[in-house]
C-alpha cells in the first residue's frame, strides 16, 4: 500500500508541474495574442481582448492537458514529438472550436442571436494556435527526468520488483528504449521487458539516476567514465555498457555534476 501511495504522489506532482507549465504557455501567449489584436480583433478596446484570449486560453490549456493524458496512453510524446504534436493537434482542435466559437458570441455578438453558421470559420485559426501551443509544450518539457534515492523510511522504488527472474536482486546500471520494450541492464547481466520508458521513469523515483538520451536511464553509481566524439558525450558505465547523452540534456547533466 505504501509503494502505490508513494507512485501516485511521483505521478500528482508530475501533473500539477505540467499542467501548471501549459497553464502558463498558454496565458502568456493569450497576452501575446491579445496585445497583438489578432485575428482581426485589433478594433475591440485592448480590456476586452485580454480578458477573452485570457479566459479562452485557460479554457484551452486545460482542455489540452486532459486531451494529452489521453494520447500519451497511445503515442510516447518522449520518443514521437511531431507525431505528439500532430494527434494533439487533432484530437484538441475539432472540441476547442466550438468552445471558442461559443467564448466570441457570448462577448462579441452583442444583441446578434448566435449563428451556428460562424463555427467553420474558427476551425483553422483554433488549430493554428493549438498546433502552436502543443509544439511548445511537448519541446519544453523535454528535459532529462532525474530520479532520487529513497530517503530513509520511505518507499523504495518500484521498478526493480520489474525485473526478470534471472535478474532479481541485481543492482541497475540503466534502462534503454528498445521498441516497445525495455533492456534492463545489471551487473548480472541484461534482459527485456516489455514496458515505455515513460512509465519507468515514474517507477524508478527512490534509485538515483536521471534520464541521458530520450531512450536512457542510467544510475549514477553505475557511471564510471565519459568520452566525448562529435560533438556529444558518452557515460561509460560499470560493466563496459556506454549510454549516449543527448544534447539535448548534456547542459543540464553538466550542471548536476555527472561529469
């Protein structure tokens, strides 16, 4: 009972920081939006365009987080971002239009009765800002996942009761993406299981590690040298395994010491 408690408190503050992150994209693009006057709306005094784009954005973002707790079950957003960014784009705009189109009649249309008519008209101009706002969103979050070993008296982690039978016990040096699969590497060896990376981050919070490349986890303990060849490092860990690290979270690995 403890270990599920501790999984789901990893898992609540994983979504309130993301929703909280889409939150504050999508209201800084609705200032944006609104001091600009777009999509035509330059001759609505600048009051009016603020509170619309503000509450139209919130009503947006929110919308797309839940939209992308959905996809994320189908599409590693980790592994496939354009292809993320693509599904998002389809599965939030079509619902999002007709919330949008109702937010403009209610504070645009004045004594008009609201014309059903209008609603293709919001199609493109909502799929535009959402294709936008979801790029954004799965690129900015795409920061190396650090894990922390376990303070005393607290649940361990969950993954190492994922390994195989021939490995149970064994001290984990990393974890990499192959397919739809997981090669889990120890120092008895290695094997597969078949699981997304994505959810054995959550599980390995409680071991000390952090993602390197968007298909690695390594284990600090494990790492015993790093080389470095156009342009990017390598970890070299214990047992000879070398585990690539991205550009992408070079800087950020830099900055937390591994090398």
């Amino acid at each position: 009972m403890a270990d599920t408690s501790a999984t789901h408190d990893v898992v609540r503050i994983a979504i309130d920081k993301r929703l909280m992150r889409g939150i504050g994209v999508a209201l800084a693009a609705g200032v944006v939006l609104a001091l600009t006057g777009a999509f035509g709306m330059d001759d609505a005094p600048l009051t009016t365009r603020l509170i619309y784009w503000l509450i139209v954005m919130l009503i947006g973002s929110v919308w797309g987080h839940l939209c992308s707790r959905g996809v994320e079950r189908f599409v590693d957003l980790e592994m496939r971002p354009w292809l993320g960014v693509l599904v998002l784009t389809l599965v939030i705009s079509g619902p999002l239009s007709v919330m949008v189109w109702a937010a403009t009649a209610l504070m645009f249309s004045g004594n008009r009765s609201i014309d059903v008519a209008d609603l293709p008209l919001f199609l493109f101009p909502v799929t535009l800002v959402t294709a936008v706002l979801s790029a954004l969103n799965i690129f900015l979050q795409r920061k190396p996942v650090q894990t922390h070993a376990a303070p005393v008296g607290t649940a361990p982690a969950r993954f190492p009761d994922r390994l195989p039978m021939k490995l149970k016990g064994a001290t984990i040096h990393a974890v990499e993406s192959e397919d739809h699969y997981l090669r889990i590497h120890t120092d008895r060896g290695s094997d597969l299981i078949l699981m997304r990376l994505s959810d054995a981050l959550i599980e390995l919070e409680g071991l000390e590690g952090a993602q390197t490349h968007r298909g690695w986890w390594v284990a600090r303990d494990a790492v015993r040298g790093v080389s470095r060849g156009d342009g990017r490092a390598t970890l070299t860990l214990e047992g000879g395994v070398e585990a690539p690290v991205s550009r992408r979270y070079a800087r950020a690995l830099r900055d937390a010491g591994w090398y």
